[in-house]
C-alpha cells in the first residue's frame, strides 16, 4: 500500500531507521572512537614513505595502471588494489593525512558490517550478531589496522577475502551465477590487496566441510571451488611475468620456528589487551596466556562436539589458523637487526575468532540473566573502549608513535631512528642528531645511522661535526663508496680541497662492482666538483658516468654545461646534441644548445 508521500508503507523513514538500526548502532560506534582520527598525521613508518618518498607513483589517477606493472613499497610487494586506493585518496585530497585516515575508517565500517550480515547468514540472531561485531568494531587490536595508514593493507584484504565468503554464502542460498562470479571477483581484489587473500578458497572449503548440516559433503560444491584456480593463475601470471618486484622477506621453515610465538600472542590479544603496542616485542606474559587460552579453545570444541553450533565454533578458529600460520613463515628483520612483526596482520584473523566468540555470547544469553547479561556487557564495552581510545592515541603523530614505541622498549635503535625521521622532516634537527646519537649508542655498527646524523648535521650547515660522525662510520666500514663521497662533497663546501683530494684518492681505489651504484656516485662527484668550480675535474667523473649509462640525456646534457663553465663550447655542443638526440622533447636540453649556437 502506498501513503500519501508515495512511500510504500513497509518502508517509511521510521521503519527503515528500525529495521537497519544494528546498522546503524554500528556504523555510529565506529565513528564514535575513530572520527578524530581525521585529523592525527602520518606516523612515520611506510606512511611516510608511500605519500611523500614514492610521491611519483600515486600523484595522478594515470598511474593506476601502473599499479599492476609496479612493486609497492620500495617494490617489496605485488598489491596493486592498495597502490590504487592511496592514488584515489591523492586525487581527492592530496598529501593530506586526513583523505587516507577517512578511507581506512570506511573500509573497517564495511568490513564490520559484512561480519553482521556473514553472523545472520550463518544462523545468529540480530542481537548476538551485533553484539559480537560491536566487540570486533571497537576491539583494540584493531586500532594498527585503522589508525597506522599502511594498515590499509589488512583493511582491503578483510574487505575482499570477508566479501568473497559472502557472496559465496548468497550464492548456496540463491544458486545465482551472478553472486558466484562476485566471489570470484572479490577473491581476484584480495589477492591484490595482499599476498594472504589467496587463502579466500580455503576457507571457502573449509566452510563446506564443517558447516554441513547432512555430515555428507557436497562434492558438487568441491569441484565448483576449482574455479577459483582461474583468478589465482591470473594473480600469479601478473605477479611473476609482469610485475616488477623485489622480495626482500626471508620466507623458510626456519622463520616459521622463529615466530611460532606470535600464534601464541596474537590469541592472548584477543581478550588481554595489556600488551597491545605499536611495535610488539616478544612478550612471555601474552606467549603463556595465549598457550592457556589455545587449550581452553581445544578444551571447549572437545567437551561440545555433540552442539550443533561447534561446527561455527570450528570454523572460526580455524580460519583464524588458516590466516595466521602460513605468515609465520615470513621474517623481515628491522634495520637493528631486531624482528618487528605488527597488529594489523591480526585484522582478518580477528574476524575468524570473532565468529568462534559469537557462539560463546550465544550461549550467555541463553545461560545468564538479563540483570548479569546488562553487568557483564556493560563491563566489557568499558575495558574494550579504554584500551582501544589509550591505544589509539599512539597514532596521532610520528612523535607520539614513536615515543611510544621508545618508551616501551628503548633500546631498539631503530625506534630512535624512527623518532629522529619525524623530527628531521619537522625540521628539528638538533632532535633529529640527538635520536641518531642514541641509535649510534645501541647499535654502533650500524653505519646508516652515522650517515643520518651527518646529514642532520649537514642540514644545519655544521659541516664539520658532520664530517666527524662521517669519520667514525668509515672506522666501522672503511670500503664504504657512499660516506666517502659524503666526506669528499662536505669537504670541497669548506673549502678544503686538499683534505677532499685524499678522500677522492680513497673513493678511486674502492672497486664499484654494481653499475647503477658506479654511474650514481660518479655523476655526484662530478656535480660536487662543479659547485667548487673543479670542472676539469668534474668533467672527468662525469665522462665516466656516461661511460656506464651512454644513453642517459641527462649526464650527456650535464657533462655539456661544464665543458661551457670550463670555457669549450665546441665540446659542450657536442654533448648538448648527445642529449637532445636522447630527449627530443626536453625544453632545457635545447635552450643550452641553443645558447651555444648563438
């Protein structure tokens, strides 16, 4: 029946509003802790990088086919979906913070919500679904994932893996291709958003097998499974033969014996969230819980395997093993040489344990009064709201996060180093040496940490102290071709050309085995001596740059303004040419022939 204001009456404003308030309730909670992440900044740890150091790759919606055909992250990674959702938020906001924090809170609403509609499609009713959501929603485990930028990776993979297993579940109850070929589609994004998404199947099959009523499996179901096979041979394809990426991950049994530990704390995070860090460190309080809580897990599917419901219970936890397992094969260690793993990896995995707690907040409802129900409850949303609020505050800033970090474990170099990042790009420098000095202090072998401090000190224009900490990193490794050059350019600025000439005998006698690295210091050298007015000198090293990479326009133009410094025109014709012939298009290649002409 239609009313007056052409609405059918099923579905007045008011009847919507009741009939989606979990929806709502939810959607509202999440907001609630997140909103002002809106406006934290980046924390200075890949953030960083991605916005501002790889700035090129996302600064234009052109570059979205490039995703596919590029690495992420310094190319460490394949995950173009993740590439092409921070060129998005570019393209709307810049390099504001604020666009990449709203798209993160988006992503855990959607995620959060395919949990209540995943929770209802396997049997719970509203009030355990929601309940069970709004736990996973505000959990403070989460807040890496949502809050950390980067967290994005876990975010889209959720969004596609979660999605995939929804579609599915639509797909068992309509038999529509329609809703198999989404699955499909979303198992395809989640394999691009991260490497983990190609376990969507798995869990698929594992779904099949436990969540079968008849005890008799479908093998019709089975085989259809093995079109999932066509997305992941795409995926690979494109991974292998097309992409250009560089692993720099250890991935051995050894690394899975290394980091068995984290299973152990990963499960004690999920209630005991004492220990949640920025940057976790093995932790024997969390290893002995989660051990004591796994047997528990164990002990309940045991005593209840007669419930119906301890096929849901199985699922979840074992999708949350399914997820979490195959990642402890993988090992990077910091630039410490310390292993950091993070909480974000915990997103997904969490969505596996929630469906398992689900049945247990099933079985309070039915166990306990309304009175003890409402306590208990009560109790929970206010131990969950403090930690993750606490929790959250860590990523307001680089600053917060890193002193964070630092106070937690402050004999990590590289948390100092992360901390002195922050202050160098906030230009306080005299912070910045002061973290780099403390790194140096816990870990003096680390040579990177010299360089850092250098250049912080170069910055300031106290050349000398950074030639100083230069000199000490070269007592710690005396063949190295790029504190050396670093010496010979601060020397030639203080005009101290004998002193540089020593270190340039020194740079001559390393041998420079990598010819990126050979024509990259080589052209600095060269550059360094024309800003000292050596161009006899600088001509020299930069012949030898062209020698290496002939075909770069750049060294060829370059190499024809010092023959003009150096008073031979003839010559930088020549070179000016070289360069014009290499880049047809470049405006500045062709003003300095033309100079020369006239």
């Amino acid at each position: 029946m239609i009313n007056s204001n052409g609405l059918n009456e099923a579905e007045t404003p008011k009847s919507i509003l009741i009939k989606y308030s979990p929806q709502f309730l939810i959607v509202g909670i999440i907001l609630l802790f997140y909103i002002h992440n809106l406006w934290f900044d980046f924390t200075y740890i890949d953030d960083n990088l991605i916005v501002f150091d790889e700035y090129e790759k996302i600064n234009s919606l052109f570059d979205i086919p490039s995703t596919f055909v590029n690495g992420y992250l310094y190319d460490n990674y394949y995950r173009p979906i993740v590439m092409t959702s921070f060129i998005i938020d570019t393209a709307i906001a810049g390099q504001s913070s604020m666009m990449y924090h709203l798209t993160n809170i988006i992503l855990h609403i959607i995620v959060s919500l395919l949990l209540f509609k995943i929770l209802t499609k396997i049997g719970f009713n509203d009030k355990v679904s929601l309940i069970t959501t709004l736990i996973f929603a505000i959990h403070p485990l989460n807040t890496n994932a949502v809050s950390w930028i980067v967290g994005r990776n876990d975010l889209l993979l959720a969004v596609f893996a979660v999605g995939s297993l929804y579609f599915y579940l639509r797909y068992r109850e309509t038999r529509s291709n329609f809703y198999f070929s989404l699955s499909l589609i979303a198992y395809f994004f989640a394999m691009l958003s991260k490497e983990a998404g190609i376990l969507v199947p798995v869990i698929i099959l594992l779904f099949e097998i436990i969540h079968n009523e008849n005890k008799s499996i479908k093998w019709n179901r089975i085989y259809l499974l093995l079109y999932f096979f066509i997305p992941a041979i795409v995926y690979f394809c494109l991974r292998s033969f097309v992409a250009s990426i560089n692993v720099r991950e250890e991935i051995s049994f050894n690394s899975f014996i290394q980091n068995i530990y984290i299973l152990f704390e990963y499960l004690a995070k999920t209630g005991y969230f004492l220990y949640i860090d920025p940057l976790p460190n093995k932790n024997t309080t969390l290893i002995l819980i989660g051990s004591l809580l796994l047997v528990l897990l164990i002990t309940y599917t045991i005593l209840n395997r007669k419930d119906n419901r301890i096929r849901i219970f199985m699922f979840g936890f074992l999708m949350f093993l399914i997820i979490v397992l195959p990642t402890l094969f993988v090992r990077v260690n910091a630039d410490d040489g310390e292993f950091n793993y993070i909480d974000c990896r915990m997103y997904l995995p969490l969505f596996g344990i929630m469906i398992s707690y689900a049945v247990i907040i099933e079985k309070i409802f039915v166990s306990l009064s309304k009175p003890v129900i409402i306590v208990l409850g009560t109790s929970i949303f206010i131990y969950l709201s403090l930690f993750t609020f606490l929790n959250n505050q860590v990523y307001k800033s680089g600053l917060t996060y890193w002193s964070a970090a630092i106070e937690k474990n402050p004999q990590r170099a590289t948390y100092w180093m992360g901390l002195g990042f922050y202050y160098f790009d906030n230009k306080m420098y005299d912070k910045a040496i002061h973290c780099a000095e403390n790194a140096i202090r816990i870990k003096p072998e680390n040579t990177e940490y010299y360089y850092k401090a250098a250049l912080a000190f170069e910055t300031t224009g106290d050349l000398i102290k950074a030639n100083d900490v230069l000199e000490r990193s070269i007592n710690i490794d005396k063949d190295n071709p790029v504190t050396v050059v670093n010496l010979i350019k601060n020397y030639l600025k203080l005009g101290k050309k004998v002193k540089a000439d020593v270190w340039l005998s020194k740079f001559l006698a390393i041998d420079l085995k990598s010819k990126r690295e050979k024509a990259d210091l080589t052209s600095a050298l060269a550059y360094y001596y024309a800003q000292a007015k050596e161009f006899n000198i600088a001509i020299k090293f930069m012949k030898i740059a062209i020698d290496v990479f002939p075909d770069n326009a750049g060294y060829n133009n370059d190499l024809g303004v010092f023959y003009v410094k150096n008073g031979i025109p003839d010559s930088a014709k020549i070179y000016f040419e070289k360069a014009i012939a290499k880049d047809s298009i470049n405006i500045n290649y062709k003003k300095n022939l033309k100079t020369i002409n006239n």
